[in-house]
C-alpha cells in the first residue's frame, strides 16, 4: 500500500478488520461478481490476509487453481498459515509486474488493491495480459473523498480524512477507473455499489477497526496536534451510546472482461 506501514502489527490489524462482518459481506458481494466456475484458474491480486482466496478455493475445487499475490510478506505468511488445499497457493509479489505468463487465468480480482499502487494503470494492464481471451474480472476500488463519518465537529473530521486520504496513491479512484479500465483494453460489463453502514461503533464493525489505522497514520503525518486526534477518537463511541453515530463508506465494484 502506497502510505502505510505494513508492519506485522499492521498486519494483524488488517486482518482483523476482514473478519468482521461488513468486510465478510464485502466478499459475498465480491464472489457474486466473480462467477466463478469449478475448475477456473483464478488469480486474486492484492489479497492481503487469503480470505478472498480462500472462497474462491472452495468454488474452483481442485479441478481449478487460484493464486493469491501480495506485497506484504507478513500478509502472505497469515494466510500461507491457514492454507490447507493444494490447488490454492500465495506468493509475494508487485501487482505492477505479476510473473505469470501471457493468457494464464479465466478471472482475476482486484479488490481495495488498485488505489494504493501509483502506476494504477500497470496493474490494469498486467491483469489484462495475464486473463485468458474471454477472460473476467472485477475491480474494487474506495472513494475516500465520498466516505460519510458524522462528528459534532465536522471541520477536525474533514481535517482527519484530508490526511488520511494520503496513505493511497488514488483516493478518487473510481471516478477515473472505467477510463482506464476501457484504454487497457477491457470491456467495462457493469458497476455497482456496495455500502459498508455502521451505526455503532463497535468491535466487530469495519469503521472501528479503521479507527486504529486511520489514527496510526494521521499521528505520523503531523498535521493535526495529538490533542486532537485525542479527542476525534474520543468522540466515536461517545456518539455510539447515544445513538448518534453514522459512518458510510462505498465500494464502487467494476466488472470488466477481456475481448475474446
């Protein structure tokens, strides 16, 4: 990821925040988009702690192989740890330049990967060297700019946002995704949304674990004091036990294939 610290506690922060409930159903929703077929060589770019990777074994069975890359070695090595079938394997490596040879995969998907790597468009366009003709697949991508997190004081929550939006290369990603996505070559198949919504905050919810990562990197940043981020922390679960807490964040999912 373009400004974050993957360390191993990042990692295992991550990694929580995939368990919880939101980001769960954030795969079935993935998974829908994949249509996956039993025996589909599938490549999952980006895959962060396997989870994806995982469902996506199950679908493709053993007749079919799937193949999880990601940069963080300490992400690989969680998943390298639950992995138990042989027809699913992981490796360490550059979305920028995947290693695997010309028209390999029937599906590839991309998910909360491409906004955080600066040549964006050499990772669509090595997904599309690597699928199959008549090849698929699907990208998802977060509009930081568009995520709703209400405060009672909303210009020191804009101000924490401003800054977190610096830990990926393209915080605005989906508005200019389809653009590339159709100049690298793919056909654009459909869009959809899919809404994380939070109105508590708690331990099994997305924007909590968030907290973490968010107030981690804006500390390192300096642009806002320590008091401050003190009392924007605060404030969550404050506005959680009186029933005043909202937090909205958007997936923008683009399903796209490749020219038979």
């Amino acid at each position: 990821m373009s400004g974050l610290e993957f360390t191993e506690e990042a990692a295992r922060q991550l990694e929580a925040i995939y368990m919880t409930p939101d980001v769960i159903a954030q795969r079935s929703e993935t998974l829908k988009h994949l249509q996956l077929i039993e025996g589909e060589h599938v490549m999952d770019i980006g895959c962060g702690p396997g989870f994806l990777c995982e469902e996506i074994a199950e679908v493709v069975g053993s007749s079919g192989r799937t193949l999880g890359l990601d940069i963080s070695t300490d992400l690989v090595a969680r998943a390298e740890r639950r992995n138990n079938r042989s027809w699913l394997s992981y490796r360490v490596g550059d979305a920028t330049a995947l290693n695997e040879p010309d028209d390999t995969f029937d599906v590839a998907a991309c998910t909360q990967v491409a906004e955080y790597i600066p040549d964006v468009n050499k990772v669509i366009s090595e997904t599309y060297r690597v699928l199959k003709a008549g090849g698929r697949a699907v990208f998802v991508a977060t509009d930081w700019d568009a995520v709703i997190w209400h405060s009672d004081v909303p210009a020191r929550m804009s101000a924490v946002m401003k800054c977190w939006e610096a830990h990926c290369a393209h915080p605005r990603l989906p508005r200019s995704i389809s653009e590339r996505l159709r100049a690298a070559g793919f056909n654009v198949d459909g869009a959809s949304v899919f809404p994380i919504l939070n109105l508590e905050w708690g331990d099994d919810t997305y924007s909590k674990g968030m907290t973490v990562l968010i107030r981690d990197f804006v500390t390192r940043q300096g642009e806002l004091t320590p008091n401050d981020l003190i009392e924007w922390e605060n404030e969550l679960p404050r506005l959680s036990k009186e029933g005043r807490y909202f937090f909205n964040s958007s997936r923008f999912i683009f399903r796209v294939s490749k020219p038979s």
